[in-house]
C-alpha cells in the first residue's frame, strides 16, 4: 500500500516539524494533538518556519501555500483512520506513547505503519504494546526538522523487514539521511549526546565557568555549530531530563544520572525555547 497520507500525532517542537517536511514532499498530513490551542501553535510553527524558508528563497511562495494546504489540523485521532502512516512525537513518556499507540491500533486501517519519533524509549517495548508489532518502528527525526539531514530508523526486535524497507525508502524521499540502529536507550544519537549536554549542565552547576563560556568553549574549542546548553534549550530541558532518566535506567548505569540542576530547571517550568526561558531567555 502506497504511502500518501501521513498522520502527526503531537504538534509540538517535533510535531509541527515532521508535519511540515511530510506536506513539502507532497503528502496528505493530518497533524494532531489534545487541544485546538496545541494544534493552532503547531501551524503557527509551520507558517513561521515556511515564511523564513521563503525570505531565504529556499522555497517559494507557491510552495508556501501548497505546503499548507496539504495539512490538516485534528484533535480527533479518528480522523487519522485513514492514514498509511502515523508519526507520534508526543511527550517522551512510556506511558503517554503506550496509551497514544494503543488508540492509534485500535482506530488506524490493519495496515497502517505505526512510527514513533521517541529520542530514547524501547521500540521493542512500544511494539509489543500493540496487536501490529511488526509494523511499528522508530522513526527519530532531529530538531528542526525541515533542516536537518538525519533520520534514524530503529527496529523494534518485531518489526517486519519490509516494514523497516518501507520507511528507509521514505526518508529518502523526504530528502534526509536514514541510518538504522539497533534498538537500545537512546539509540546511537542520544546516547552520545545526552551525556555530553549532562556534563555540560554538571560544570555549570559546579560553577566551573557562565553558560555563555562553557558554550563558547564547545563552539570554538570543538567546533560544534551549537553549545551544549543552548542545544539543551532548543530541544527542550524536560525531553531532556527524559531521556537521561531513559539511559540510567535502561543500562543502570550512573554515569547517565541527571544533573539536579536539570531537575530543579524542569521543577521551575523553565523548559527552554518552548518556554521563553531554560539556560538562556528568549523573546
Ligand atoms: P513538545 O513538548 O514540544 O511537544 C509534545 C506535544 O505532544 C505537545 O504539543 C502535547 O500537547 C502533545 N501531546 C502529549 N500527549 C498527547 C496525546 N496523548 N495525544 C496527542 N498529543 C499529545 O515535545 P517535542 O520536543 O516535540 O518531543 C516530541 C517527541 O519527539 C518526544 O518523543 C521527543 O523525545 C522526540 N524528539 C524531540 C527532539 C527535540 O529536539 N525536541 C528531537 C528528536 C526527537
């Protein structure tokens, strides 16, 4: 069954993203998420987004408005039914992904691809809480989405291999990068980076140097095009704090403890961009 109509479940800093680079590749999206509030702000995201590919005449405006009017906006995951693929980015929770993908069995056509964009939880455990293991798989796109090359593609120990084939073919057609990893807490990305960004967050709390210097030191030390802070706060400190808490668990291993810094950032709401204020405040 070919794939032309893709469902977005979670219209947030993902979300809106993945939606948006389905619909620039000519497919039918339907974005979804609880409230009309969540959904408006993930459409204003995608407008925003196409306006500045615009101004930097990566795209034009036809395609602004094409891209557009290829999604539709949802709080009615029924409405996904006749989708050929899901993409869920919601909150990285077990139980917000379980409770989601087990709706989204329940109402999606037998065939439908389940995929999940989780930055660390096991796919092998996400499948098995569906009755289509073997079409549930991981599809971990990077932030933002329109821009970057990266998707990686991990297999549930269920997932069928034309599933896995499926999907590979389908980054490529959206213009990204697949790679496959095994499935594994946080997968070969974060894996590496959450570390790093926890390590970084552990030599501020120690006072070792201002968050603008341990960024600068990344920067021009390392040549990352991002510090790690500020990379923190572009993908949002409570994911963050998730996907740590992921790793110690999955490897019991407490050299992937959060930083109680981290902790205290996400007790106080100050979750990053999506909030105005993480390490850094935004307009
Ligand atoms: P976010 O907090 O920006 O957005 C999550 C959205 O999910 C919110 O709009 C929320 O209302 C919605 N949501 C929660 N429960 C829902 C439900 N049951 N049904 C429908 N919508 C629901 O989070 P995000 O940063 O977009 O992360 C989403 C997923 O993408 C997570 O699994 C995360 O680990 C992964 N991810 C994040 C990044 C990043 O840089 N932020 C990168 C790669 C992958």
């Amino acid at each position: 069954m070919e794939i032309k109509t893709v469902g977005v479940v979670g219209a947030g800093t993902m979300g809106h993203g993945i939606a948006q680079v389905f619909a620039a590749h000519g497919f039918d999206v339907r974005l979804a998420d609880t409230s009309d509030a969540a959904v408006g702000r993930g459409l204003a995201g995608i407008e925003s987004s196409l306006e500045r590919l615009l101004a930097k005449e990566k795209i034009t405006a036809a395609d602004k408005t094409s891209t557009l009017g290829r999604i539709g906006a949802t709080t009615d995951l029924a409405t996904l039914a006749g989708a050929e693929l899901v993409v869920e980015a919601v909150t990285e929770n077990l139980v917000v992904k379980t409770e989601l993908l087990q709706t989204l069995d329940r109402v999606c056509g037998p065939e439908t691809i389940l995929a999940s964009n989780t930055s660390s939880i096991s796919l092998t455990r996400l499948a098995a809480a569906t009755g289509r293991p073997d079409r549930v798989i991981g599809m971990h796109f990077m932030n933002p989405v329109p821009l970057m090359e990266l998707v990686e593609i991990i297999r549930a120990l269920q997932t069928a291999e034309e599933t896995y084939r499926r999907i590979h073919d389908l980054a490529l057609r959206l213009g990204k990068t697949p790679v496959s990893v095994r499935d594994s807490p946080g997968f070969v990305s974060n894996r590496v980076l959450m570390p790093m960004i926890n390590e970084a967050i552990f030599a501020l709390h120690e006072g070792l140097a201002t968050a603008e210097d341990i960024d600068t030191v990344m920067k021009l030390g390392m040549h990352h095009p991002m510090g790690p802070l500020a990379l923190a706060d572009l993908i949002g400190l409570d994911t963050c704090l998730s996907i740590l808490e992921v790793l110690q668990d999955g490897f019991g291993d407490p050299k992937y403890r959060p930083c109680p810094l981290l902790r205290q950032m996400v007790d106080a709401g100050y979750l990053g961009r999506k909030t105005g204020r993480g390490f850094y405040r935004y307009d």
